[in-house]
C-alpha cells in the first residue's frame, strides 16, 4: 500500500497538481488522501483511471517517467487550465499559470513554445485587446499561426486561433473552421486536450456570428459539437449548444436558464460575453 501511495504522491508533485486534481473525481478526495499515506489501497481500475486520466501509462507509472515528460505534462495540465481561464477572462489565473510555466526547468524548446503561446493569448484573449490591434499586429499572429514552427503541435495552433479568432475576417475564419471541421471528421479518435481546443475554436467562432447576425455561418460548427462525445471536460460546450439552438428557435426561457446556471457557477464574466439574441442574416 505504502509504495503505490508514495509513487502516487511523487507523481502529483512532478505534475504540480492537487490532491483533489490528482484524484480526478475517480475516487474522492479523502481516500485519495489515505492512498497516498499508505492507510488504504486502491484498486487496480481506479488506478489505471486516475493514470489515463493525467495521460500516463501504467508502465511509466512503475518504471519512472523522466523530468523532461513529466515537465511536459505538467505543462499540458497547465495549458487546459489556461484555455479555460482565457475564455473567461480570469486575467489574475492567467498571470498565475504563466508564472508557473515559465518557474519549470529546464526550459526545453516544448516550454518555451507553450510560454509564447501563453502570452500572445494573454494580451488577446479578450474582445478589447483584439479591437486594438493594427494590420501588422494582426499579420503577424496570422504568421506565429502558420508557421512551420507550429505545424508539430496542432494543439498549439488549435488553441491560437480559438483565442484569436476576431482578427480573421469571417471568409478566413469559416475557412479556418471548416478545414477543423473536415480533419477532425472522427470525434471519437481525438485525445482529449486537443478536442478541448477544437470546441473553444468552434464555441468562439459562433459566439461571434452570433454577435454579427451571421448565425448562417455556424451552423456546421453547432452540429459538430452536437456530434462530440458527451464526457464531463465537454459537458460546458454542451449546454453552450443547447443555448445557441434555443437563441435560435426562440426558446427564451431556455435562454436566461441556462444564462443563469453559467452565472452561478461562477462564470458571470463569460455570460457577459454571450450573445442574448439571435440576429437573423
């Protein structure tokens, strides 16, 4: 018992994560706790679970993941975390994630990439930040996008045009979305991280032809998401659909439901954001 427990604890401390974050809702929090004291064991399947759930193999588990996978996971666990922040607005859990990618060493050309992709997205995560650009600040992310640089990690690129996306024009934005759209045809074969990105982009995009009175322009991307698997990381994009069809089909009641249920839980700066009407092309 006690030698699972102090490879779970090792482990949660190489990714920098929680308790609560490392017990991944798998099992609760107090056992996880005893678990890593060596009070209680764990079963074999809510190991593997916890393990899947954080992307380590069963074999990296008891035979040692070096300091550099270990970095780089602990970066990815850091990178969902940021997405999420970014798309709320949460410029104080920005700051504090940036800070923590850039206190991990060494700092391989994997984390350095991730803190330039953190700090473009930080000074343009929101609406205000994008109306400021020129043409030639809007040039260049284009560029830091479609680089060659950048076509080893799709992710990356992924999760640069949901944060960026208002600096395309609709014709380059639909492109963007569509092309998403055709070389993730099988949701079902999209790990995880990466899909998370895929329904920010799609989220983003209609968000903002919603905005504009161009609801015409998503509807490929609503029966995407549609499509998505229903896992709990996805469960926000799925109620965001459901409040899109019913701007749509006028169920207002639906409407300032689910407006509502964002709000109390805590996302009254992402409500802010959300279109309340639907603007017919």
């Amino acid at each position: 018992m006690r030698y699972i427990g102090s490879k779970l604890k090792q482990l949660r401390h190489d990714l920098g994560l929680t308790q609560t974050e490392m017990a991944a809702g798998v099992i609760s929090v107090s056992f996880y706790s005893k678990v890593e004291r060596g009070y209680h064991d764990i079963g074999a399947e809510e190991l593997i679970e916890i393990l899947q759930k954080h992307n380590i193999s069963f074999q990296e588990f008891f035979s040692g993941i070096s300091k550099e996978d270990a970095n780089n996971k602990r970066v990815n666990i850091l990178l969902r975390k940021f997405v999420k922040a970014a798309n709320v607005d949460d410029d104080t859990e920005i700051n504090n994630i940036i800070s923590e990618i850039e206190n991990i060493k060494p700092r391989t050309p994997f984390v350095k990439s991730e803190i330039l992709l953190t700090k473009l997205i930080a000074n343009t995560h929101d609406e205000d930040a994008l109306r400021k650009l020129n043409e030639k600040e809007k040039r260049e992310i284009k560029k830091i996008i479609f680089q060659e640089d950048t076509d080893e990690n799709e992710y990356i690129r992924i999760a640069m045009i949901a944060n960026t996306i208002r600096v395309y024009s609709f014709d380059e934005a639909s492109f963007l979305i569509s092309s998403i759209i055709r070389r993730y045809k099988d949701v079902d074969k999209i790990e995880g991280k990466l899909l998370l990105a895929i329904s920010a982009a799609m989220t983003n995009f209609i968000n903002w032809c919603f905005e504009n009175g161009k609801a015409n322009l998503c509807v490929k991307a609503i029966k995407y998401l549609k499509a998505l698997p229903n896992t709990v990381e996805l469960a926000f994009t799925k109620i965001l659909v459901e409040y899109y069809e019913s701007l749509i089909k006028g169920k207002f009641d639906d409407v300032k439901l689910i407006r509502n249920l964002f709000t109390r839980a805590g996302y009254g700066t992402f409500v802010n954001k959300m279109v309340d009407k639907y603007n017919k092309p």
